[in-house]
C-alpha cells in the first residue's frame, strides 16, 4: 500500500527540518498522527473506498420546490439542485425555473 498527500498546515518535520506547506509525499501509509495538517491526494491498497458521486444527494422536482419556499437556502443553491434535473435549458430567474420545476414535477 501507499498513500500520496499533501502537507496543507505547518508543524510536520522531518529529518531536514520542517516540511513546507504544499510539499507532496508518498508514503507507505497515511500518517494519521499528522491528522488536520495533510490530505491524502491519492492512495493504492486495502483501505481504498470506491468514489460512487452524490447519488445519496439525488433531490426530486418537489424536494427542489421545497427550497424555493425556503428562506434559509440561497438562491445559488436552488439553481445548482435544480440544474441538475432540468440540465442546460435551466432558466435564468426563480419563477421561471419554479415554472419548469413544477413541469416537472406534474410529468409521469
């Protein structure tokens, strides 16, 4: 197994002294003493987790509604969930993407 990361916070010495931020390494195996102070890049071996997406985030055209009404979620983040049922047609403004959304929604 080895791991790759990169140093992201100071306070990581070697035998050279400290090793600068941003520097990459490859190591045997992820340095979990290091813990808030690296991120793994990439990894080889038994500890590897298959990446499956955001499917567990998969929202429907009425849970995308609910956030129309949602004063607390910012419009930015309607657009994204949206954009990712309605595809490159998304409107541009709140109605209109409301209007599709609802479209949606009423379709078999």
């Amino acid at each position: 197994m080895s791991v790759r990361v990169k140093i992201t916070k100071p306070g990581i010495f070697g035998a050279k002294g400290e090793v600068e931020v941003g520097t990459e390494l490859t190591l045997k195996e992820e340095p979990k003493a290091w813990a808030g102070r690296y991120e793994v890049i990439s990894s080889s071996g038994k500890d590897k987790e298959a990446v499956t997406g955001d499917a567990g985030d998969a929202k429907s055209a009425a849970d995308v509604l609910a956030m129309a009404n949602d004063t607390s979620v910012p419009f930015m983040t309607f657009k994204s969930a949206a954009t990712k049922l309605l595809g490159d047609k998304t409107p541009a403004s709140k109605a209109e993407i409301v209007a599709a959304l609802e479209d949606l929604a009423t379709q078999p």
